[in-house]
C-alpha cells in the first residue's frame, strides 16, 4: 500500500471503530482500534500529520475517536 492508501485506511478504520462503539459493538469497535492502532504506530508521521499527533486517540469517547478519523481524512 502507498502511504497515503495507509493513512487512509486508519482514518477509516477510526471512524468504523468509533460508530461501532456507539453502537454497542465493543468487540468490533476493539477490532478496528487495533487495527487503525498497529498501522499507526508503522507508519512516519510527516509534517502535516505531526501538527495533528495530539488530537489522535485510540481509546476513550466515540467522538473523539471519529475526530481523529476526521482530521487524518482531511490531512491525506
């Protein structure tokens, strides 16, 4: 995958992750997490993606989990 393919990729998987947890669907919101969360921690974070390092959360509230997915979506 390019790396912009990568990034989009946790992006989507953040914002699946976060609206399965507002489902109720903690196993798949789980499996999604870790997923968004592996890629994550492979991938160099470049300028534009270093000014957003602060607000990208793999645990915690559903909205700001699908804020992270967001602002990576609007970064690639």
């Amino acid at each position: 995958m390019t790396r912009q393919q990568v990034w989009q990729t946790i992006a989507l998987d953040l914002k699946r992750a976060a609206n399965y947890l507002e489902a109720g669907s903690n196993n798949k919101a789980d499996y999604y997490l870790a997923e968004a969360k592996g890629l994550y921690e492979k991938q160099k974070a470049d300028e534009t993606m270093k000014k957003i390092e602060g607000f990208i959360k793999f645990e915690g509230n559903p909205e700001d989990i699908l804020l992270s997915g967001s602002l990576i979506s609007a970064r690639v």
